[in-house]
C-alpha cells in the first residue's frame, strides 16, 4: 500500500487529533474516523489577534461550544501566515505527545504529491488520515445531511455566484440541488463558500448562535455568528 492510497483508512484503529475548521468537511472527517479509530482532541489555528479562526473566521468561543458539544479538547494557537507552519508543527507536536499517531484533516481533493498535511505530518512523525480524499462532492454533502448534522453558510464569495442571500441558510438537499443549478460546487471546494456546523450526530448538545450584521470585504461577506 502507498502512502496516499493510505490516506483514507490511516485513522483506523488509532488515537488521531482532528485539524478542525467547525465546517462541514472538518465534521464530517472527524465524523468517519470516529467510526474507526480514537479522536483524542481537536486543532483550530486562529488569526494573529486570537479572535477568530483563520479558516472560517468563527470566534474562539463559538469553536469552544462545539467541542464542548463533541466532547473533545481543543488545541489552539493563534499564527501569521508567516508563522504559521512552525506553530501548526508545534500543535502536532503537542497532540502528538498526548498520544496522537495520526493528523485527520476534511481535504477532499488534495493532491498525491506536494500535499502540505503530508510534508507538516511527517515533519511532526504523525501519519495522515484524510476520510474525504478523493470522495464525489455530491455523495460527500449528501452523506453529511443524510447524517443529520445541521450546518449554516457563514462565508461566501460574491465573485463565484454566491450571494449575500445565501449568508445564513441551512444545507438542504433542495439548496444544495438550488446551488447545482446556479453551477455552484455542492461543496463549495472552489471557495464559494464556506459553513459552520450546528448540530448532528458527533454533537451532546445543538450550538444555538445568533446571526450578527453582514460584514462586507471586497469580494466576501461574512456572517458573523455569536453564542446566544
């Protein structure tokens, strides 16, 4: 067996941190490998300030309310893109000292060579597990909402036929078919947009938010979610 084509089942009967955006992709890898092996925390990078994560741009106790919910601890560390790299490691490192082997991430279409999860995992001994690598975008979000998480559009790119209308509204089979007739990934895997996860199987307890103002910048536009 190669390397990639262990990407897919490396979780398997092992103790693994989850890289964990609270979106989607993120809850439905740490959802898989769940089934197979032991998730034993969760590693969300913030922005150099701290106040939001630097992939979906969720304040820090919103990410904190959803591994409560989980039930998982949470490692965070805040980073510039400049140092980003070397604080990741050092988090790998971290999880990797509190019993980790395996690094589980939600990429879907990674490529075999050059994968960064690849190069930073090694660098920290850790092996790389990636449940949706390689997974159709449609049966990836269909097998998400058959699942039953509930999940809300929080981020979209205006420039990709995403809308300020779209900012707030639940992933649906009917919105995701919606989104394929406006040619729009399912996944939002062309930065379209992006989610955060509210509910499902993985969660005690549902994370009740409330929506804040649009905030518009350039191209994007957030909606910014808080506890209620």
């Amino acid at each position: 067996m190669t390397e990639t084509t262990g990407w897919k089942n490396n979780a398997q009967n092992h103790p693994f941190i989850a890289s964990f955006s609270g979106g989607k992709d993120s809850v439905l890898a740490l959802y898989k490998a769940s089934q197979v092996g032991r998730a034993i925390g969760l590693i969300v990078m913030l922005e150099e300030e701290g106040k939001r994560s630097r992939s979906h741009g969720m304040p820090p106790e919103l990410i904190q309310a959803q591994a409560d919910s989980i039930g998982l601890p949470v490692y965070t560390a805040a980073a510039s893109w400049t140092h980003y790299e070397r604080v990741f490691i050092e988090l790998l490192n971290n999880a990797k000292n509190q019993g980790a082997e395996v690094l589980v991430t939600g990429d879907l279409d990674m490529p075999a060579h050059g994968c960064w999860h690849d190069e930073v995992t090694k660098k920290a001994g850790l092996k790389l597990g990636m449940p949706l690598w390689e997974m159709n975008h449609r049966k990836a979000v269909d097998e998400f909402i058959h699942l039953g998480f509930v999940t809300m559009v929080v981020t979209v790119n205006l420039s990709l036929g995403m809308t300020e209308e779209d900012l707030g509204r639940v992933l649906t089979p009917d919105y995701i078919k919606e989104l394929e007739e406006r040619n729009i990934d399912p996944c939002g895997e062309g930065g379209e947009f992006h989610t955060t996860v509210l509910d499902g199987p993985l969660f005690q307890f549902p994370i009740k938010v409330r929506k804040c103002p649009i905030i518009r910048d350039g191209e994007y536009a957030f909606l910014p979610l808080e506890l209620a």
